[in-house]
C-alpha cells in the first residue's frame, strides 16, 4: 500500500482471504500440509463517517499527521475456514532443513 491510499479495513480482510486462497491453491497435491491456525493480524484505522453516511473504517498505511485525526489500534484474530466450516489447510514442498 502506497501513503495516501484509502483501504478500507474490509478490503484488507478480503486481501488477507485472497492470499491464504492462493496458498492452499497452489499447494494443492504437495507432499506437506499446513493446518492454518488462528490468524491475528494488527492495525491501526481511522473512522469516518461524512454527513448523512454510515461509517467507514480505513486502514491507516503510512504517515498519519496525529494532530487533525485520531487513531484506533484493532486487533483481529480471524479463524480460516471453508465453506464446510471445517480448517483449511495449505501445502508446500520441504526442499531441505534449515540450518542454524
């Protein structure tokens, strides 16, 4: 995300959904499998809300000037599943173990 750029915090959940997506898809038929936990991820959102609308919760990337707006700091620990309600996993291939 580039500064400036309105994201609202929706949008960067639905990204978050696309990625973990696009990881079980690709790993689809891999040897290793990953259960995926508990996801917590962390941001700081600014609420606003023009006259007459409802509010909107945007995802603060980069500066944010302190003095004309206030900051929240939402943290969300989402629990993948599919459509079954059931956990998702995702795949990858061990091509060695890490040496310390």
């Amino acid at each position: 995300m580039t500064d400036g750029v309105k994201v609202e915090l929706a949008q960067a959940v639905k990204a978050l959904r696309a990625e973990l997506q696009a990881a079980a898809t690709e790993g689809d038929g891999q040897a290793i499998r990953f259960e995926v936990g508990p996801v917590e991820v962390q941001f700081d959102v600014q609420v606003v809300r023009a006259q007459g609308a409802q509010a909107k919760v945007y995802v603060i990337n980069g500066k944010l000037d302190r003095t004309t707006t206030e900051a929240h700091h939402v943290k969300l620990t989402l629990i993948p599943q599919n459509h079954a309600g059931r956990s998702i996993q995702v795949n990858g291939v061990l091509s060695g173990i890490p040496e310390d």
